[in-house]
C-alpha cells in the first residue's frame, strides 16, 4: 500500500510543481489573485443569496438550492480538515511559488473550489448555455488554488467533488 501512496504523492507533487512552477507569468499572478476570490465564502454568499432573492422561477429555486448547497457542503470540509489535518504545500514543498498572506489552516479539502462548486451547479443544471461560462470558471477557481501554492492537485479534487455532490443533493431534494 505504500508503494501505491509514494506513487500518488509522487505524480501529484510533479502535477503541483507543474501549475505552481512551470506556468508562473506577471499576468497570471494577477489572474489568479483575482479569480481565487470566487470561490471564497464572501462572494460565493453573496452571488447564491443575489440569485436567491433577485430572480425568479427556476433561477430562484436555483439560487436556493445553492445557498443549501454552500451551507451543507462546508459541514464535510470542516470535519475531514479536522480529521486529516494536511499541511499546505507552500508550508511542505521547497520553491513553491505563493501569494500574499497565504492561508495557515488545513489544506485537504480545498474550501473555495467545495464552494464554488456547490454554488454553479445548480445554475449550471438550470440551462445548458450558462454550464459553457460556469464551469471553466469554477475549474479555474480550483487551478488557482494549486497556481498560488495553496493546494494540492487532490485538495481541489476532493472540494470539486464535494460540492459537486451536495449541489446535486440539494438539487435532487428541492428539484
């Protein structure tokens, strides 16, 4: 079984270094700054709250079901954080590139890509159009995780998959 975890890590950490590192441009720093907001709890209440509150029919119903979502999908985040308490791997890996006043919590999940995800979901399910805007969006979100040496490859994966599943959940029960 070790073998098979060395392996992972292995190709995982060349994936990182290969985000972290070989795509490093003054122009995507300033990119991925910005886009990295996204997916953080400020603009992620506000954009499910505006949808909730601001539009109507099946644009509100999504706009709920995406507040569910945002709320629900952080109760897993918070407690596998807990539970795997995963160094950030500008704390782990020499000559990671890194941002401004990097976070010091958990890294494994990633939270902005869990909520990002949990909150385009739903306005993805509503019309096909706004999937083709909302997900290079939010999957960019997630590379800009891994870009600003905040998260590993599988951090983002896991936030990807979380919000992913409690967006359907809420989806499923509302819908």
């Amino acid at each position: 079984m070790s073998r098979v975890v060395s392996w992972l890590q292995k190709h995982e950490h060349r994936m990182f270094f290969f985000v972290n590192q070989r795509i490093q441009h003054s122009a995507l720093d300033y990119f991925f700054n910005a886009i990295t907001h996204l997916g953080g709890a400020t603009a992620m209440i506000i954009i499910a709250l505006c949808v909730a509150l601001f539009t109507e029919g099946v644009w509100r119903i999504a706009g709920i079901e995406s507040c569910i979502a945002l709320a629900i999908s952080h109760v897993p985040v918070a407690i596998i954080k807990k539970k795997y308490p995963r160094l950030r791997p500008y704390l782990v890996l020499k000559g990671t590139h890194t941002c401004k006043k990097p976070l010091t919590d958990h890294s494994f999940p990633s939270g902005h890509t869990t909520a990002v995800f949990s909150v385009t979901v739903p306005l993805m399910l509503v019309h096909s159009w706004i999937a083709i805007i909302l997900l290079p969006i939010a999957s960019l979100v997630g590379l800009s995780r891994i870009y600003l040496g905040l998260h590993y490859p599988s951090d983002c994966l896991a936030g990807l998959l979380i919000g992913t599943v409690t967006a359907l959940s809420a989806v499923a029960i509302l819908g």
